[in-house]
C-alpha cells in the first residue's frame, strides 16, 4: 500500500523555522559531511527528503532528529545555503509539537506573544494561588520563615501534581515517539524484551543512552566538535551543555536528599543549615553550575555565537529564561536566607522562585525542555539499531 | 585508348601515413603507372592532403604544364573539395582532377593481402588516369536569381523570418495555412524565459510585419506548386475562401518552410487523460494564465491546493516518439514559478525523468525549487498512475528514486501531463518540394551542425519546430539562420552551382521521352523542334545524379565529368593486367 503524502507538511513545519531549505536538492553533502551521521542514522538529507515529498510519519518517526547536535557542519558546507542544521532545529521543534497532545507546544514555539503571555499566566497563576494559601502575617517576623509563609504542604502537593501533570503530558509524547520510531525502524517489543538476549541488548542501549549519551555527553564531546574551529573552552557547547545537566540534577539530589531527611526525620525542610551541610553545599555548586550554563546559553543566543545559536524561536528563550529566573531566585534567597536583618522582599522572591520552578515543570513537555525527554529515547534507538547492525555484520 | 589527346597528367599516390602504405607497395603503384605517356609527373608522398605536399601539387602543375591531376589517397568524400582547390589556385581546371580512392576501397580491406592490395590500387589508378585523360574543362553553372523569398508558415518562426528578410531587401511572400497568423505561441500566454506573453510577442511582429511593405501575406493559402530551377522558381499558392478558390503565381529565388509541429494529444486514458482534473500543459497554461485576474487557481470552481506535473508524455518512449522535446521541462518549470507568483502555498509536484532546463533555463529551475516545487525522479518503467477519488481529487501513485523504493500517493486537485510536439501532417508539401524527413517526422538539414538549414532540395531552407521540437528562441534562430541562408543565394543576383549535370545530345535524341519520367527533380522537360519531339535537361535544376543517362536507349545523354567515353576508358583501365604494358 502507497504511503499517502501530507502536501501540508512542509508549509506547517515552516512555520517552526528551516526557512531556506526548499532550496535543498538532496545533494547529501550535509551526509557527508556530519561527523555524527553513520549507516545507523543517516541524516540530514533523507529527513529533509521525508519534509519536501511530506512524509509525516517517516519524519516522526526518525530518531535522526535527535542523533544531531548541531554543531553547524552542514549548514557551512551547503552549496545551495539551505541550512540543513537549521532544518534539524526545525524538525525537533515540530516534533515536540507533535508528539504531545495539547497543541500548547505548538502554540508557544509558531505564536511567540500568546506564548508570552501564556508564561506569564501561568506563573500568575501558580504566584497567586499560593497566595490564597500564605499566611501574610508572618512576613515582619525577626527571621526569614519561608515555609511559615507558604506552607511547605502546599509547596509539597502542588509539586506532585504539577509534576504528575508533566508526566501524563510527557508519557504520552515518548509513547507517540516511541511507536513512530519503533515501526520505522522495524524495532518490537519483542526484540527488546522478548528474550534474555534481548533484555541484555535493551539494556546496553539504556546505559548507552543515558549513561554514555545523556550524562557523558560522549559524542557530543568527543565526535561532534571534530572539525570545528576550537571554542574557548569556558564557553564550547558540549561543556556548557553538560554543566547545566549536572547543575539541574544536581539540584534534583538536593532537593531529594532535603526531603529524605525530613522523611528520616532529622532535619524540617527550610530548617536554617551552615554551608557545608551535605544537601546545602551540592546545592550550591549545582545551582552555580546551572546558572553558568544557562546564563552562557542565553549570551550564545543572544550574540549568535554558532550557527546552532542563530535561530531562537519563543520556546527556546521562554526555556531558557524559566531556568534562569528558577536558578537566579534561588540564590537570591539564599542571600536573603543568611543576611543579618532579614529582608521582607525575600518572601515574594521565595514566591517568585517557587511559581517559575513549578511552570518550568509543568511546561517541560511543551518547551525546548522536552528534548530532555525525548533525545534520551532517540539515543536509545540509535544504540540498538548500532548494536543490531554490529550484530548483523 | 584514345592516343589522340596526348595528355600531361600528375599523378600522387599517398602513403596515408601508413594506413595504405603497409598494405599497399606504393612505389610499386608509381613505377606501373608511370609507364604511362601521358603520365608526367608520378609521385609517392606520405600526406598528399599535408599542406607542403599541395604546395609541391601546385608547383608541378605549374612547372610542368600539367592538364590532368589524379590524387589517389582516400575517400572523395573527405578531400574532393582539397584538391579542387589545389587544382584552382595552380590554374587547372578543377574538373581535370580526378580521386582515387586506394584505402577505404583497397588498403583497409584487404589488409591480409598485401600483393593483391598493390595490384588492385594499380588497376584503381590506371582507371582514374583513364578517366582523366578524357576530361573537359568544365566551368560552374551561373544562374540568376530572383530577390524573393517565399515563407511557408506565419508563425513566430515565418514572421522574425520575413521581417529579417525585408530588412535586408529580399521581397517576402508569407504564406499561412490558417486564416491568422500567429501560429501556437500567438494563443499562448507568458512564455519563458522572460514572461512575455505569446499573443504580445506575436502581435509585434505583426506589427513589424505590416511596416514593411515589401512583405506580401497571404492566409487560408498553400503551396501548391514549384517549378523553374534554383534561384528562380515559379510558386503556385491556392488561396482559398468560403466559396472562392485562386491559384497565384510568385518568382521566387529560396523558400523558407517554418510549418511549425503540433502538440501531442494524449490518448484517452494515457496517464489517466480523460479523468476530469487530468490536463496537458497547453490547458493548464491557459488556466494559469486566466486565473491572473482573479488571484485564485481553481478548477471546476473548486481552489486548486496542490497540483502535480507528469513529465515527457508522448515524448522519449521507447517504440513511440523516442525524441525530447526540448522545451517542455523549460514551460513547465515556469509554469510552476507562474502558479507561485498566484498562490505560493500551492504544493507543486514534479514527477520527471530528469529536468532538462538546460542552460540558463537552469536558473528557472532552480528559482522553481527554491519556491517549494518538489521533484520526483519516477523510474523509465514505472510511470506514475493517475485515479479519481471519491472526492473528486486525485491520487497519483509514482516511486521518488530519492525517497524510497516504495510507491508514494500524491493528493493533488490537478495533474498537469507535460506533452511535447509531434510533428505536423504536412505530406502534401513534403511530396511538392521533396523535403526529406527523418524517422521521427521531422524535416531534415544537411547537417545538424554545419548546415542546420539547408535542404538537400537546393534553395529550400528550412526553420524552427518543422525541423525538430524546440522552445521559441531556438526556432527564431533557425529562421534568422535561414535569412542569412537565403541572403547568401540572393543578394549576389547570381548562383553558382556544379557543373556536373547531364546534358542531351539533341542529334541523336529520338524523343522517347524515356529520360522524362526517370528524373527526380523534375528538371527534363520535351520540346518540339523540326526534327519532331527532343528531351532538353536544366542545367539548374538537373542535381548530376546521373539516373536518366543509363535508361536513355539511345545513348544520348551524356553526364558532364562522367561521360561514357570516361567510364568506358575508365573500365579499361581497371581491367588491364597490371603486368603488362598499357594498351596502345
């Protein structure tokens, strides 16, 4: 049975970027030129292909998308200036459009002053009904009592279920990913669970995924960058990349490692602790490590640093930002936290903190932050189809 | 053989660098032939087309009184015109100059026997010096020419052809079929590469051609008739209307036939043409044209989304029309870029075999793409098939070599079949004027590169689409060459032609009127004198082909450089046993 083509798609993913790659005659230089394409995924000429015949599924279910880094190789080397890498960035977007169900992705990556003012709804949102819950009495009281003023339960509760939320959201995106990709390449859930073999191969992938890829940034660093010009290295994208990883699960752990306390019952969570306290301290150098990565992030955007830098669309900055705002309060709190008279201004940034940390949650799934979900998925596949092909041969 | 015309003959046998002398003994050859009395000068030389040896030719021509030349080397189809030239420049007679041809003929055929190579080039020679000894100075034919040209077509082709004529003072007598002139661009709308609209282009030259009053048109007209010899012929044009029918007469000295093609008309059910929705580039241009005032591409009142182009219909099919068009990947590219200008949102789908936007139409086809048009490469064996859906729509099914092996279903509102042009049924005029066609229908030039408009029919030139498909610009440059063409002809007032016609012998010709009937160029007419009915020959239309002096029983004509006292003496040369001394 025919394919039946989306004559739409290409003017719909338009409107995500790639301006310029109609000009593209599949000449495949961009192939050959990538240091991270390979037999095991062959990008990007075939996936800009599946765009201009309208190929829908055969796009979105190309873990190709997610195999690239672009570091920009292939948009330099395009004789028509296409601007393949650029395609990629635009093909991400409109996949993590597309996978999630809401259409609020789409929204704010095509819609940049809705989606403003969407983010900047929601946060109100989240601000004002904590609000509804704080007991404003406490705010001239001799220290900072933060969770006096919104209690921790209700910190506590809206968290679950901001973060139950963002789960179903994203469930349901990698779900979607992981069907289109799975019937593209040909991979069942037998080949993956079926057998002893084939758990030991599904979990070579997991660990190659999220070990090696994700948390080592293996070929980001050592495969990505083979033939650019040398950044500096405060500011090469792998290093920055990998810092706000770090940084932000870093500031996972400590949140965990805060709450396990409570639960074990040594120590109240907004308890004042010295520096070197445990969860305190990997806190702080992780909250440091994010806010260099993002804040370097935001610069690289903002001053076009790379090719990769040179298109932001709203969803990209509303990310970045929600990070940025998340980490900055934090550590102005922290000042707050620890200054002899206490500041009344600390309590509304305690707010401030706490409404942006629960919307950039909440809006992980629909923003540029969902590829934390779904390039891990991707790289997961392209390790199984490597080791099924190193099998093969 | 006649010892009565004592003769002074040269005679170079060439080595060819080796392609006849190492088969052929070539100083053997020369110490045969030199026996021969009239044989003055004999010589071997190692290139007789080199530029010293024709240099030494002349000398010896001049230095020994030569009357005769025989040069054997290779084909005369390679150097006849070389040592006519020669022989000019030394002052002989051109027509004293006889070829042998020793290699094609002898040293590459018989490369397994040397001995029998050597003496058949012998036996060869001593008939070209044969044949030689009996020649007669011969000088060109002149006749005068009319400064006339006929144009048969009013086309864009026949209208830039006549306006280039006029231009230079040849009178123009146009004459079209149709009652307008125009032809298939004066319907089209804009044409590539710069947009102009077809109707406009052919308007200006309308305009032009009505400035000029040395351009007679004439329409619902034919050629009909043409007699009289190169230079001046007589053209009979019937010119016809509703009730009238009129034979006209017009002198003219070349015709320029620029009868154009046709399109091709897609069978009912080729690639699905028949379908509603189904249409060829000449509809669909006019719909794309029309839409212009509204802004809006729809067909049957419903907005046309998404259309696809199926490439070279009717052209380049093994076992149908195996040629290319030339023009239609062009036209339909800019097609294209025109349906972008309306509505670029309108997905376009082109299913080819390869883009031959050749040249700067590249630059068409490159703006066509960068505006979104996609282009699928469709295998040779597997076009693309064509349904109606319950919708009304249309599902195309083709397999993009770049995508992937399996098929691919385009839902489109239009398919636009791309067909190419076919050549016009045009026989009786083929038969009139004997214009040679190729297999594929089309007129065909001497030589595609080095006379592209001439005709192997003297003073019939021939331009634009009758001689092949092509796209408007290449059919003008066709006619502007055919101008030229005929201004070459014309503007001296005179022609030259070879002498080497057949005459008629009035004494011995018994009015049979055999020859009459023989001849293919009509060019033998009967006169009555006092002796009762004789066979005249125009030396001007007669092409030397030599076909009516065998089935004359009487043996009264005579073919000029070949008479039969050259054969006979030729023939006899061939069959002397080289050994021996020649016949006295």
């Amino acid at each position: 049975m025919a394919t039946v083509v989306n004559i739409d798609l290409m003017g719909d993913l338009q409107k995500f970027g790639a301006a310029d790659v109609n000009a593209c005659f599949s000449c495949g230089n961009c192939t050959a030129i990538c240091p991270l394409s390979d037999n095991d995924a062959t990008f990007p000429r075939r996936v800009i292909r599946y765009a201009q015949v309208g190929l829908t599924d055969e796009l979105l279910g190309s873990k190709e998308l997610w195999t690239c880094y672009h570091c920009g190789l292939c948009s330099d080397s395009c004789p028509t200036q296409a601007d393949p890498g650029e395609f990629m960035a635009a093909a991400r977007r409109y996949a993590i459009a597309s996978y999630e169900p809401t259409g609020l992705a789409r929204v704010l990556y095509t819609k940049p002053v809705i989606g403003t003012v969407i983010a900047v709804l929601v946060a109100a949102f989240f601000a004002t009904f904590m609000l509804t819950q704080a007991d404003l009495g406490g705010i001239d009281a001799p220290e900072l009592a933060l969770f006096d003023f919104v209690p921790n339960d209700v910190v506590h509760w809206l968290g679950i279920v901001v973060m139950a939320a963002m789960f179903l959201a994203g469930a349901w995106g990698v779900v979607r990913m992981v069907r289109a990709i799975g019937k593209r390449d040909g991979v069942t859930l037998k080949d993956t669970v079926g057998s002893g073999a084939a758990w030991k191969r599904t979990l070579g992938a997991v660990w190659d995924s999220l070990g090696i890829e994700s948390l080592g940034q293996k070929r980001f660093r050592d495969d990505c960058h083979d033939d650019q010009e040398v950044e500096p290295l405060w500011r090469r994208r792998w290093l920055v990349h990998a810092l706000t990883i770090w940084g932000f699960l870093g500031l996972f752990g400590a949140t965990l490692i805060d709450y396990g306390l409570e639960l074990l019952g040594i120590k109240e969570t907004g308890t004042p602790i010295p520096l070197w306290y445990p969860s305190r301290a990997l806190g702080t150098v992780a909250g440091l490590s994010l806010m260099y990565g993002v804040t370097v992030f935001m610069i690289g955007r903002w001053k076009k640093w790379s090719t990769a830098q040179a298109d932001s669309k709203g969803s990209d900055w509303l990310f970045l930002s929600l990070l940025w705002i998340t980490g900055f309060t934090g550590f102005v709190i922290e000042v707050a936290l620890y200054m002899s008279a206490p500041p009344a201004w600390g309590y509304w940034v305690f707010l401030v903190h706490v409404a942006v940390a629960m919307e950039l949650m909440l809006m992980l799934p629909f923003t540029k932050f969902a590829h934390a979900m779904y390039r891990p998925v991707a790289l997961f596949f392209y390790a199984l189809a490597r080791e099924r092909s190193t099998a093969g041969a | 053989m006649s010892e009565s015309s004592k003769r002074r003959i040269g005679v170079y046998i060439c080595h060819c660098g080796g392609n006849i002398s190492d088969y052929v003994d070539v100083e053997k050859v020369r110490e045969a032939i030199s026996a021969d009395p009239d044989v003055v000068v004999g010589k071997t030389t190692l290139f007789a087309c080199a530029d010293g040896t024709q240099h030494e030719m002349i000398d010896d021509i001049q230095g020994e009184h030569l009357d005769g030349l025989v040069v054997a080397s290779c084909s005369p189809k390679l150097h006849t015109t070389t040592f006519r030239g020669v022989s000019a420049r030394a002052d002989l007679n051109p027509y004293a100059y006889t070829q042998v041809n020793i290699r094609e003929q002898d040293s590459w055929a018989h490369t397994d026997d040397h001995d029998g190579a050597t003496q058949k080039a012998i036996a060869l020679v001593q008939a070209g010096i044969a044949k030689t000894r009996l020649s007669l100075p011969l000088e060109p034919l002149r006749v005068e020419t009319v400064p006339a040209t006929m144009v048969v077509g009013g086309g864009i082709t026949g209208l830039r052809t006549a306006i280039g004529l006029a231009d230079i003072g040849v009178a123009v007598t146009i004459v079209e079929r149709e009652a307008e002139l125009g032809g298939w661009v004066g319907k089209l709308g804009p044409m590539f590469p710069r947009d102009k609209p077809g109707r406009e282009q052919i308007a200006e030259l309308l305009a032009q051609v009505a400035a000029r009053p040395t351009i007679t048109v004439l329409t619902n007209a034919e050629l009909v008739g043409k007699a009289g010899s190169f230079g001046n012929y007589t053209a009979k044009v019937r010119l016809r209307t509703e009730q009238t029918e009129e034979l006209r007469q017009y002198q003219v000295g070349t015709f320029v036939i620029a009868t154009g093609a046709d399109v091709y008309a897609p069978e009912a059910g080729e690639l699905g043409y028949g379908i509603d929705g189904v249409v060829t580039i000449h509809e669909f241009g006019t719909l794309v044209d029309a839409a212009k005032g509204s802004g809006t591409l729809a067909w049957q009142g419903r907005k046309v989304r998404s259309v696809a182009y199926v490439y070279c219909v009717g052209n380049r099919q093994l076992g149908g029309n195996e040629y290319c068009s030339k023009f239609c990947c062009a036209a339909t590219v800019h097609a294209s870029i025109k349906v972008s200008d309306l509505d670029p949102s309108i997905r376009q789908f082109h299913l080819h075999r390869d883009v031959r936007a050749y040249g700067k139409y590249e630059l068409m086809y490159t703006e066509s793409r960068e505006r979104g048009s996609v282009y699928m490469r469709y295998p040779d064996d597997a076009p693309p098939s064509i349904e109606q859906l319950p919708d009304k729509r249309l599902a195309v099914t083709v397999t993009d070599a770049l995508t992937s092996p399996e098929p691919l279903t385009l839902p489109v509102d239009l398919v636009v079949l791309v067909t190419g042009m076919v050549p016009r049924d045009n026989d009786d005029l083929t038969t009139l004027l004997k214009l040679p066609t190729g297999d594929d229908g089309f007129y065909n030039e001497i030589h595609p590169k080095l006379r592209p408009v001439e005709t192997v029919v003297d003073g019939v030139l021939i331009a634009g689409a009758c001689q092949g498909p092509k796209p408007a610009t290449e059919a003008i440059s066709g006619g502007l060459a055919a101008v030229t063409q005929s201004a070459g002809i014309l503007k001296k007032g005179f022609a030259e032609l070879d002498p080497l016609v057949a005459t008629v012998t009035e004494s011995m010709c018994t009015g049979c009127g055999e020859c009459l009937t023989t001849c293919p160029y009509d060019a033998i007419t009967s006169y009555v004198c006092d002796e009762g009915e004789k066979a005249t020959i125009s030396a001007a239309s007669c092409k030397g082909c030599g076909g009516c002096a065998p089935v004359c029983p009487e043996d009264a004509i005579d073919l000029l450089g070949y008479t039969h006292a050259q054969m006979m003496a030729a023939i006899d040369g061939l069959v002397v046993a080289p050994e021996k001394e020649p016949v006295a």
